[in-house]
C-alpha cells in the first residue's frame, strides 16, 4: 500500500513537471509572418537578402517568413557580397507587407518600393502633376545629385520650361514626389535637361551644346492606362541611339538618357 501510495506522488510530480515545461515552452512561443519582396532586380537570382543578420531564402512569389517585430532586411550581390540596399520594418500578423525589390542595372542600388505608395498620396490640383524621379543613368549623368529641369512641349513643338526638380539622386526609395505644373492643355508631352546640383553645370551633347531628350518625350498619353491624377514614378536609364550630335557620346556610342515610368496614377 505505501509502495502504492509512493508511485502516485512519483507521478504527479512526473506530471507537475511535464507542466512546467510546457508552460515554459508555451511562454518562449515565437510567431512568424509572411512578408513579399517581389524580386525586380537586374542581379536576380544573384541577389541574396539577410533577416537581422542572417541569410535567409526568399520563395518564388517573393514570400519571406520571418519572426513578428521590428526587423532589417539588407539585400546583398551573392558574388561579391556588396551590400545594395536595406530597409527596416514592423511586421505584424494582421497586416501583410508587401514590397518591390527595384535595380534597373546589375551595378545599381537597391530600391524597396511600395507598390501602393502612389494610391496614398494626395491628388495634385488642376493643371499639376506629382512626380518622384531618380537617376539611374548614372554613367552618362555622373553626379551625385541633378536639378532635373522639367520641359513641356507644346503641340507646336515648341519647348516650355515648367519647373526644376533639385538634388535628384540615384535610388528611387530615397526619393520623394515634387509639385510640377503640367503646362496646361497645350502641352503634349514632357521632356527633360540635366544640371548638377551646386554647379550648375548643365550636361552637354556630342556636339557641345546643351543636352534635352529630344528624341525620349514622356507622352502622357501614350501611358495605359491613362493617368487620372497625373502621379508618376519615374527613372533615368540610358539607350542607344544612331550617331547624332544632339546625343550623349561615350565610348563611341551614342546615348539618350530616358525617362521611364514605373507607375502612374
């Protein structure tokens, strides 16, 4: 009877211990959320991305699943190990994040958009146009920061200047939208000339005279679909063109310096 009497102490206290582990376990419980960096980098699959300091792997609809909480993304070139961008965020179960990994060019930063950042800024007035620009033709526009001058072409053809975008840099998160006048209903399409901030150096053509996207025009209209509020995301990245002087020459090749549009609203 007192063996009897021994064993069942023996296992309650199996038991009470067993609870104690559990509520211990239940107590160091961690949550992990998904978050989605859509991978539009030139590097592609060379393009790795560290969790709080730790490598992790990324799906291929970009889902990442990382621990509840404040945390640092940092997206490196796997060859080299270059650090190209980084961004810090809160996540949390009850909203899921979403974001565009951006480099138009193997060499460039990385820029981590939000693909709905457009839809939370405030519509421009009549007449106005909201634009958020970088340069990413970084060889054909070597400085650090451009005054981007904002021209409109009218539908004769002839060349407005509308306003200056100051201190542009090279990577479009670090940028941010700029009130420009559209130049009203005459105005067709826009075009653009280069400064370097703090100079005022304009960029010059093969011939020696002063750069304009003559044949690169940002027609809004050609845009789908058609903008409503006229906000736009835009980047400058380089193309080949035929031997001109109105163009940029570098190498023996002749170069325009495009404006793309990313979004438009």
């Amino acid at each position: 009877m007192r063996r009897y009497f021994y064993s069942i102490i023996f296992l309650l206290a199996v038991v009470g211990l067993s609870s104690c582990k559990k509520l211990d376990y239940d107590k160091s419980f961690t949550k992990f959320v998904d978050v989605y960096f859509k991978n539009n980098a030139a590097l592609a699959g060379n393009l790795g991305v560290k969790y709080a300091g730790k490598t992790i792997d990324w799906e291929s609809d970009g889902k990442i699943k990382v621990v509840e909480g404040e945390g640092t993304f940092e997206f490196y070139d796997k060859r080299s190990g270059s650090v190209l961008g980084n961004k810090t965020i809160t996540v949390t179960a009850s909203q899921v994040e979403e974001f565009i990994v951006f480099q138009p060019n193997e060499n460039d930063p990385v820029a981590i958009l939000d693909p709905d950042a457009q839809a939370k800024e405030p519509v421009p007035g009549q007449d106005f146009m909201k634009i958020k620009v970088a340069n990413y033709s970084t060889d054909l526009l070597p400085y650090e920061k451009t005054d981007v001058v904002v021209i409109g072409i009218t539908s004769a053809f002839e060349f407005v200047t509308l306003a200056t975008i100051e201190s542009v840099g090279q990577n479009l998160d670090q940028e941010t939208y700029h009130l420009i006048p559209t130049g009203g209903s005459d105005v067709i399409a826009w075009t653009f000339s280069f400064v370097e901030h703090g100079t005022n150096t304009k960029l010059k053509n093969a011939a020696g005279e002063d750069y304009i996207n003559v044949n690169s025009f940002l027609y809004p209209d050609e845009i789908q679909p058609r903008p409503e509020k006229n906000i736009y995301t835009i980047y400058f990245n380089p193309v080949v063109r035929s031997e001109d002087p109105i163009f940029l020459k570098l190498n023996d090749i002749y170069y325009d310096i495009q404006p793309t549009v990313l979004f438009a609203d």
